[in-house]
C-alpha cells in the first residue's frame, strides 16, 4: 500500500466515523454521535502531530522507523494477543459460571473487550520502549 492510498484509507475512514456520528447526533443518539465526532476529530488531531514529528526527525536526517521501533511494535504485539487470549478465556470462564445472573449486552461486552485489547497494547508498547 503506498503512502497516497494509506491516507487516503485514513480519510475516507475518518469520513464515515464523522458522518456515522453526524447521522447518530441527528437521528439516534446525540452522546453516542458527539463521542464519534469527538473521537473523529481527536485522531485526525494525533495523527497531524504524529506525521509533524515524523517528518521534523526527517528533516534532521533521523530514520524514525529503525528497527528498534519495529522490534517493540512486535513484542508489545505478541504480548497482546497472549493477553488478550488469556482475558478472553477468563471472559468465557465467568461468563459460563454466572450466565443467568449476569446480563450483558453481546455488543457491549465486545466494545469492553476491543478496548481492553487496545490498551494492553499501548501498555505493552510503552513498557517494551522504556526497557528496551
């Protein structure tokens, strides 16, 4: 994938989850659709700042994708999926023993557990970087 076509996948995305919560801020739920324009705005935001430091380490002559970043990329990675399996079993262990007495939204348990996923990689991401 070149580097015209990841932004472009970037922004088109960026336009569906806006135009997802325009549609949810009018029609459905205003919360939910300011928190996915919020959330719209606020990774377009990370990503300016992201691509700007990118591209002042270039400007320096620095190579901000050596191996060292690729490394703690995979490791964080692989201590996610180990995580995440093990939470995932844990998830089905308590759910399998107190099915009828707790009720939850398969959609919501599903929210929980992408965000927990997500996390444990940044977590994972940034104690690999301060080690290594």
């Amino acid at each position: 994938m070149t580097n015209i076509q990841r932004t472009a996948a970037f922004w088109i995305t960026i336009a569906l989850l806006a135009g997802l919560g325009l549609w949810q801020l009018i029609y459905v739920n205003p919360g939910f659709g300011a928190g996915l324009i919020g959330g719209a705005v606020g990774v377009s935001v990370v990503r300016y700042l992201k691509q700007k430091k990118i591209k002042e380490l270039q400007a320096k002559g620095l190579n901000p994708y050596d191996e060292r970043t690729y490394a703690i990329a995979g490791k964080a990675s692989y201590a996610t999926l180990v995580s995440s399996v093990l939470l995932a079993a844990l998830v089905v262990l308590i759910g399998s023993t107190f099915s009828p007495a707790v009720m939850v939204n398969p959609f919501d348990l599903l929210g929980f557990c992408i965000a927990i996923v997500v996390l444990l990689y940044v977590i994972f991401y940034y104690y690999y970087n301060r080690i290594m």
